[in-house]
C-alpha cells in the first residue's frame, strides 16, 4: 500500500462519526504504518505523527489505551503522540511511559513535575533513566517511586541523588534495604546509614567492604567531604574535666582497654572519662561513642571493638555494663556471637570510613 493510500486510511478516519468504525479505520492506518515505518521518509513520519496526535483526544479511553500498546513499541518516532498519551490517565499512559522509546528525558521530567505518583512510577521502570530524571524522581516521589528506581539496575543516579536517598533513607525504613542492595551505592554513604538500619542490613553493609581495595576506598575518602556528622546535644558538665583524666591516663601509659571496665564499673560518675576513654582507644570522635553507648547499639559497639583489636571476653563484659543490671547471664553467648558475626577486615573499613568523614566534617 502506497504512502497515499495509508493518508486516506487517516483521513476516512477524521471524517467517521461511528466510533466502532473510527476504531477500526484507525487499528487499520496504525498497522499499516507501524508495518511499513522504516521505508517512510521523514516528511512521512512526522505528517502520521502529527494527525495521530490530533485526534488523539477525540478517541475513546478504550481505543486511547490501545493506541498507547501500538505506540509504545513503535519502531519509528511517534514524538508528539507519544508526548500526548504520557499526559493522558495512567491506563493510557503507562505503556508509553514505561516503553516508548519517542519521549525524551525532558518529555519524561514534565510528566514527573506534573502528573500523578503512578505516573512516575511508570516512568521509573523505562530503561533509559537518566541522572536527570533520577533527580526528579527522588525530589518529587514517594519512597514508592524512589524504591522502584533504585530496583532498576539500568536507572543512571548521580552521587547527590544518592545522598539525598541516604538522608531519606534515615528516617524511612522502606528505602533502606534497596539503597543498600543497589550494585554502585558510593560506599561511604553505606557507612553512614550504617548506625540506621536494622542488623541484616547491618551485615550485608559490613560484606560489601570485604573485597574493596585500597583505591577504592581512597575514592570513597575524597567523596566523603560534603558529609557532616551531626550534634547529638549538649555536653555534660563533667566534659573539660573527664577529657583530662584521659589524657593523663594516656600520658601515663595507663590507657588500656581493660580501663574501660574498670572506668564503667564506677558508674555515673566516670561515665563521661569512659566515654572518652573509648573513643580515644578506637580514634573515633566522642559524640558518635556516646550516641553508641546511649542507643545500647551492640552490634555497632562491636565492630568499634573488632576494629581497635579489643578481645571478645572484653566486649562481652562491656556489653554487659551497658546493658546493666537487667543483663541476665545468659546473654554472655549471645554477645560472643555477635562479636565472632563481624568479619574483622570489614570492620576496620568501615571504621576507616567514619573516622575519614569526622575529620573532613571537623
């Protein structure tokens, strides 16, 4: 069928009232020009696209959405009918946005600044996703959307998208596992949700530091500048005084790790001199050790410990006086456990990483 047939299909088509035959003379023009779509001219393609979009709005929902399947997978460039359904309501829309290979990334961000939350998450299935539009996504969508992009593995997301992820992902347990089980997440912004996630999270975070080499966290280091570690409030009125006790036990070579015990055994009153004492054995700054010892974060607590070559029977004995007097007994296996469960040289990475971002942030 010539060019000139296949325009008086379009044609017979605007001049039909029957909706059932504009259906059917529309099914007839789409075919025929999808079958023949790579021996049209240019000219050709662009007048078919131009009358498709026009009468677009006149068809029924039912014929819309079929039209959004053909156009979807056409192979020749239905620009403006493919920009026309990506506005339309979802059922029409999403074949479009999730396939169509005729929208381009700014056609895909007027979608996410002016449609609907299904409508992005449609977009976040294609599989040409820019940092653009990933930025857009995550500034505009609801952790549905966000965790939808983040499980498209060929989804482009730039380094400050990943950040603001991060920060979400601090408060909202949704984003939490995607972020971490998404291939290149920077690895310094794994260490930093670290101290948020639940422990299984925890231990796949500890995993990915195992075969990282050197240069790779060198890399990790630079990236890590912008990252700022936060106040945890105000500080106790013993603080002046408890930092020079330490600094004179380490003076006197008195500075030891089984210190620690003795120090926590004396209760309140030494709790700050622990607190530095702690930080100052594991080079990590005092704020994040106190959060540590507040939260009773255990798991954390261990990795500090496995990092600075802190032996297990002193972990389980400082776990203990952390927990205080509600620790039954019992709980001495369960705490060994969870110092053997984190891999040594994991550990020191992920310390190398914190220790890193408190200086730059200082």
């Amino acid at each position: 069928m010539g060019a000139s047939s296949n325009f008086a299909l379009l044609k017979d088509f605007a001049e039909e009232i029957s909706s059932d035959k504009r259906r059917e003379l529309l099914r007839q023009a789409t075919d025929v020009f999808l079958a023949e779509g790579r021996a049209m001219s240019p000219a050709d393609m662009a007048a078919l696209d131009e009358v498709v979009q026009s009468v677009a709005s006149d068809l029924s929902t039912e014929v819309r959405a079929e039209l959004s399947r053909k156009i979807s997978a056409a192979p020749i460039p239905f620009t403006r009918t493919a920009r026309k359904l990506a506005m339309d309501d979802i059922e029409i829309a999403r074949p479009v946005l999730e396939h169509s290979r005729a929208l381009t990334q700014n056609d895909l961000l007027d979608v996410i600044a002016h449609k609907s939350s299904d409508h992005m998450m449609a977009v976040t299935r294609r599989d040409d996703i820019g940092e653009t539009v990933s930025s857009a996504l995550v500034e505009r969508g609801e952790d549905r959307v966000v965790v939808s992009l983040l499980e498209n593995p060929t989804a482009r997301i730039s380094e400050a998208t990943y950040e603001r992820v991060a920060e979400r992902a601090e408060t909202s347990t949704t984003l939490q596992a995607p972020l971490v089980r998404r291939e290149n997440v920077p690895l310094h912004l794994l260490s930093d949700i670290y101290l948020k996630v639940e422990a299984n999270l925890r231990r796949e975070i500890l995993s990915r530091y195992q075969g990282v080499l050197p240069s790779e966290l060198e890399a990790a280091f630079e990236r890590s500048r912008n990252r700022v570690s936060k106040a945890y409030g105000a500080l106790p009125d013993d603080f002046d005084a408890a930092r020079r006790e330490v600094e004179g036990m380490a003076q006197h070579g008195t500075l030891l790790p089984p210190a620690l015990i003795s120090l926590l055994r004396q209760g309140p009153a030494k709790r700050t001199a622990f607190i530095f004492a702690f930080a100052r054995l594991t080079d990590i700054n005092y704020e994040l050790v106190d959060r540590l010892v507040v939260d009773a974060d255990l798991d954390a607590l261990a990795m500090l410990c496995r990092a600075a070559g802190f032996d297990r029977a002193l972990f389980v004995t400082l776990a203990m006086l952390i927990i205080g007097k509600d620790a039954p007994m019992g709980r001495v296996k369960e705490f060994g456990e969870v110092y053997n469960g984190v891999p040594l040289g994991a550990a020191q990475r992920a310390i190398r990483f914190w220790k890193v971002r408190a200086k730059l942030s200082a």
